[in-house]
C-alpha cells in the first residue's frame, strides 16, 4: 500500500495525489521504519551513528567518593592535625580518625572516615593544624563527590535511538565502555541532473553553477549517512535508468528532473526501473515537485546485476527496503525537500528517535501560501523569529543567513503564534 492510501487524513486541494506536508513528512518515516542493522564500533569511530541499544552504566559513576575540591579531606570538626597527602590517580590511604585531614587534589579518592572537603580557599595551616576560614560552617558531604552520584552500575543512561555525539561518547568512556553497538549507516548516493550545471569556475550564458552538490553531502553526512558517491548526470533518458538500476545505495537522492519538463525524465526512469511512487508532490512551497519512491532490491533482475546488494536491504514492499528522495532542482525548493522527505527517512533508516518539534513566537506576521504550507528562512530575536529576504526558490542567500526554518501553515501566521521550527543546513 502507497503512503497516500495509508494516511486517514485528507489530501489538500491542490490535487488528487498531493499530500499535505505534515503527511508527507510522515510517510517519509513510516518507509524507513526499518532501522539498519546493528554493528560494534570503537568509540572513535562511533560517531554521528545511532545508538542501536540502550547505553548501560559498566560501574558506578563516581565508582568511588571523590573529592571535588582541592584542599583537604577532613575528618570530624576541626581543628584538624594534617598528615599526608592524596593525588588523583591513587588508591586512598589509610583511614582517618577524627580531628584528622589529609591534603587532597580534585578528583582523589576520599580516604575512609573522611566526613568533608575544606577547599584551598577555605583552609589555613598553623603548623600542623589546619583551621576553617570559611564564612559558613563545614557540612557533612560538603565537596564530596559521593560513589555512584550520577548513575549506578546496570542503570540504563541514554535509550536506543540517541544520535552519538561527542557527549555521548564522553558519557560511554566514563562509564566504562570502548565500543559502542551503532546502526550502520545509510549508504547515499547524491545524482545531480542536468545539462546546465558547472563543477566549477563562474557561470556563463545558458549555464549555472551546482550548488546543491556541495551543500547536500556534509548536510547528509551530519544527519548520520555515509554519502558513498556525488554523480553528475546529463539529461539523458538511458542515463538516469541505468543509474537507478545499477545504484546499490539504501537511498538515492536525485536533485532536479521532479516536474514534467521536456527533460524531466525522473518519473519515466523509476517507472522502469521497477519503483513504486510513495508520495508525489506535496502541498509546500518552495519544492511542491518533490517525491518518494520505493526502489527493487539491489539485487532483483530489475535492478540491474544480481549480488550488488547491501546489508538491511530489502525486496520493493517490504520494509528494510531502498528508497529515492527526487528533490527539485532549485537550491531552496531541494533544501525544502531535503527536510520534507529526506531527513525524516535518513533518521528512521538510522534507528533515530522521533524528536518533538521546536515552537517558537513570530516577532511580526509570517507570509504564506493560500493553501499550501511555507517553508521560510528565519532567524532569532529578543521578540521571536523573523523572516529574512531573498526567500525564493532558486535562491540561497536568505538560507545562508537562517538559524531556521520556519513551518508557516496555509494562510500565514499572525505575529506572536507559535511556528515549528526546523534546523537549518
């Protein structure tokens, strides 16, 4: 069953297989439901992958009392006869009895019996006695870092689906581990379309730079795929069909040839190349001609060659399956499809979490669309978002200074309402 035949909401107006952007959305991560498969990883090469399980304790964090200060570890009230000396990295010296102190460096361990923590700061030595100086009296547990404060050995820190970050990988290290189990990327492989396009140098009459080429890959890349290959094709017909069934990516995104122009060969080449539309064309501006297609296996006579398929693929209808992302080939129009139908379907394939969408207040009205949701570059001020110009579809100058994009529904929004808000690239 199609995306469009799955959803029980109403297509918008705008046409009969046209869905709504927030449906659009969702059929994007309904087709990747089926995450990749799960590998182990070192923590050095962990990162911008998904976590394929929970992320457990190994020990106790502190695994001991730990002194959060430098100063002295104390025993009982003061004041206090010093004798020693415990360094970070060392097990504890003997126990201390009442009246007793012990210097000590942050992050040592508390010798038994020590009740406190006198900072540096707070201390002054006499000979050998050590007094409190401070304003407020020495509590108990006062610049202690108990044992097992933030988590305790077996306690489950981060559940499945977290993207790792760097955080994430300090919070594996100091809690024991060396490896992580990770989803495997999503292979992604980028084919730009069209004839006009330049690689490089300034644009001359007829011809455009390519700008979609350097702004997808590391855009992907931070989303968690692995971009195997970037791929000029010409508005060739037997081209775009080979490329499609020779592709052994999880997704191929294409950009430009999404309408029907007389060079527009997209839907023609996924028709023979054994593809099943999912959503064709959907209710937003910019990038109403977007789409996605449920490609055949790597591996089915369709597709070209036997044996060139990856693991977590799948046959065409099943889950686990490959997919193409079609965007438009104007920069902004890609950008919108990008976070329309790409992203969503990346991070399910990815095993990520659904996140909940970001609102924040319009500083002054937003412009919509009559009947079709808007997506506007924003940025951020003490009032709320406001939009920025040079909005159009071919267009990137807004977008390079966005912090945001701003869902605008049908209509617009009033200055002061609420808008989601989605990362920009």
């Amino acid at each position: 069953m199609s995306a469009v035949g799955q959803t029980t909401v109403a297509a918008p107006s705008t046409g009969p297989g046209v869905l709504s952007w927030a449906q659009a959305r969702e059929a994007a991560r309904r087709a990747g439901l089926s995450p990749l498969p799960a590998v182990g990883l070192p923590l050095a090469e962990a990162l911008g992958r998904t976590l394929a399980e929970p992320l457990t304790a190994l020990t106790d964090l502190p695994a001991f009392d730990t002194s959060a200060m430098d100063g002295w570890a104390v025993a009982g009230p003061g004041p206090w006869r010093v004798a020693g000396r415990v360094l970070a990295g060392r097990a504890a010296s003997a126990p201390l009895a009442d009246g007793a102190a012990v210097e000590i460096a942050t992050g040592a361990q508390l010798p038994p019996g020590a009740t406190a923590v006198l900072r540096r700061e707070h201390g002054r030595t006499d000979g050998t006695l050590l007094h409190d100086c401070g304003r407020h009296p020495l509590t108990t547990g006062q610049d202690v870092r108990p044992r097992g404060q933030e988590c305790r050995r077996g306690e489950a820190l981060l559940p499945g689906g977290v993207p790792v970050g760097p955080a994430v990988l300090g919070l594996a290290a100091a809690c024991g581990h060396d490896r992580l189990a990770v989803r495997r990327r999503p292979v992604v492989e980028l084919l730009v379309l069209g004839d006009e396009l330049l690689a490089s140098g300034v644009p001359g009459p007829g011809l455009v730079r390519d700008a979609l080429g350097p702004l997808l890959p590391p855009w992907l890349r931070a989303a968690g795929a692995e971009v195997a290959e970037v791929r000029a094709v010409r508005d060739d017909f037997g081209l775009l069909r080979d490329a499609l069934r020779h592709s052994t990516a999880d997704i191929v995104v294409t950009t430009g040839g999404t309408a029907a122009g007389p060079v527009d060969f997209l839907h023609r080449a996924l028709a023979e190349a054994g593809a099943r539309l999912l959503v064709d064309g959907v209710a937003v501006r910019p990038g109403h001609p977007m789409l996605l297609a449920e490609l055949p296996s790597a591996a089915s006579p369709s597709a070209g060659p036997a044996g060139g398929g990856l693991p977590g693929g799948g046959p065409a209808g099943l889950p686990g399956g490959r997919h193409l992302v079609g965007l438009p080939g104007n920069p902004l129009a890609a950008v919108a499809g990008t976070v329309t139908l790409a992203l969503p379907l990346l991070h399910a394939r990815s095993g990520r979490s659904a996140v909940t969408p970001v609102l924040a207040p319009t500083a002054v009205g937003l412009p919509g669309h009559p009947v079709d949701t808007r997506l506007l570059p924003v940025r951020h001020t003490a009032d709320g978002v406001v939009p920025l110009a040079f909005d159009g579809p071919a267009m990137l100058r807004g977008l390079a200074r966005a912090e945001a994009l701003a869902v605008v529904p049908p209509g617009g929004a009033a200055a002061g309402a609420p808008v989601e808000l989605l990362e920009a690239p």
